[in-house]
C-alpha cells in the first residue's frame, strides 16, 4: 500500500502525464501557434526555473520580463506561466517532496486544496478579457514586490522545528493554500507568500518548500490544461520555458543547491514593480480609451 507522500507523488505524475498530453495534442495541432522559440525566451527561461528551484519564484519575474520585452500579450501571460512552468516545477516538487522531511497529513491536505483553488481561479481567468486581467496582474506583481522586499528586510519573523500543521494552524494554513490556489491563475506565485505565511504558523522554513512547490506542481499543471484547453496562452513563450527550464531546475536542484540570492532578489523588486506599473496604467489607458 502506498504512503501518502508516495500517493501525493503518483497523482501529480498522472495529473502532468495528463496536463502533457493535453499540451501535445494542441502543439500538433498549432493551436495556439508554437514557433521556434528565440535565444532570449530559452535564456530566460532557464534563468528564471533556475532560480525559481533556489526559491526566488519565477511567476513574478516571468510576467515582468514579458511585459518589458512585450513578448506576450498581456491577457496571454496568466496561461503561458502555467503552461511553461508545469513541467520544470513538477520535477522541482518531486526533488524537493523526496529530499526534505514534512508532516505527511499538512501534505495531503495542503497540496489538493490549493489545486482545487486553482481549478476554480483557472476556470475563471481563462475567459476573462483583457482589462481585468491587466488589473489583476499589476495587482500580483505589488503583491509579489511586497513578499520580496519583506523577504529580505527579514519583516516577518517566525519559523520554528515543527515539520506539520495540527489542528487550528492546520485548517489556517489549508484555507491560505486554496486562496493561493485560486489567485495562481492570475500569476500571483504561491512561493513567497507560502514560506511566510507557513514559517510565521511555526513551521521549520525547510520543510515549508516541499509544500510550496507540491502546491506549485499541481496547480500549474491543473490551470495548464485548462489554459491548452482554451488556447490562451503563448505556444512559443511556453515552450521556451519547458524546454529550457527543465534543465535549468536540474541544475539548481542536484547541482548548485544554493546561492547567496540577497542583491537577486533586491534587483527582482525593482523589475517587478516598474512591470506591475506598466500593466496598471497599460489598463487604465485601455479604460479610457472605451
């Protein structure tokens, strides 16, 4: 009989064999169209995975750098992170779930309540228009911007040895896990919200990435096929990401291990917020212009 971190580890490969599959089937079919993806979009995605598996998260800048470059369009952003990022994160997840020691039960109850959350974000995103996505994202990346400058003024102190939620800490934290589930679709990222929130309720910080990135494999790849589904995403950006990020994670996870990611994250502020002014005022151009 299988545990349950090793039943958590089964359905997530059969939940990204499905979510791959899924993707496969609209690639044949060009639709969205899938081109070959630049030097740029490669480099950036390993980049990015990289330091996603290092903990910095990779939603943030992802979406800060495609509306910079203008790469994307900005009501194909949401699906293209998840589309791009479901794979690397699911091997992130498995390397992280089988290294590092956590509470089976936070895992099994944590992980499918955020990924239910993100059926339900995900189902709504994907037939949203524009404005309110553009709304929705500046939102995310302030929010994204806060969480980071708060990492590194180290404002939130707490963590502890607990390697599990029990009783009231436990149904806080999987209620904040499925209101992370629902905000993933519009590119708000679970990591540095998660660590957090998780290591504020008393939870040793290392055994928080297990769940973090758990959360991470299932949601992406939930949202993902709902994205494919309804083709809004960039078919080129997104593969760039999952072609490049791959080895990018396997390189962070088995390789590197760790950095000193202090100024990184400093720099990722600045980019995040100037991007998350960029798509609130692209919004409110749009709304005057109606």
């Amino acid at each position: 009989m299988l545990s349950p971190v090793s039943l958590l580890l089964s359905v997530m490969a059969v939940v990204s064999l499905l979510f791959a599959v899924t993707w496969w089937r609209a690639w044949r079919a060009n639709q969205p169209p899938h081109g070959r993806p630049s030097l740029l979009l490669l480099g950036f995605g390993a980049v990015s995975l990289f330091f996603d598996t290092l903990g910095i998260g990779n939603f943030a800048p992802t979406t800060a750098f495609f509306r910079i470059t203008k790469l994307v369009r900005d009501e194909l952003i949401p699906g293209t992170l998840n589309v791009g990022s479901a794979l690397p994160v699911a091997i992130e997840a498995f390397a992280f779930i089988t290294a590092i020691q956590v509470d089976p039960t936070t895992l099994v109850l944590l992980v499918p309540a955020a990924f239910a959350g993100s059926m339900l974000g995900a189902s709504v995103v994907s037939r949203m228009p524009v404005r309110p996505i553009q709304i929705g994202m500046g939102v995310a990346l302030l929010v994204g911007a806060f969480f980071m400058t708060a990492t590194n003024l180290g404002l939130f102190q707490g963590g502890g040895e607990a390697i599990g939620f029990t009783g009231t800490s436990l149904m806080a934290a999987t209620a904040f896990n499925f209101l992370l589930g629902c905000l993933n679709a519009l590119g708000i990222g679970n990591y540095a919200p998660g660590l957090l929130a998780f290591t504020f309720l008393g939870l040793n910080p290392r055994s928080a990435f297990p769940i973090v990135m758990g959360t991470a494999a299932y949601m992406q790849a939930g949202c993902g096929i709902r994205f494919v589904k309804t083709g809004r995403f960039d078919g080129t950006a997104a593969l760039a990401m999952t072609l490049a990020g791959i080895p990018g994670v396997l390189v962070a996870a088995y390789v590197v291990k760790s950095l000193p990611l202090d100024v990184i994250r400093w720099l990722v502020v600045i980019v995040v917020t100037y991007a998350s002014v960029s798509m609130l005022s692209a919004a409110r151009r749009s709304a005057s212009a109606s």
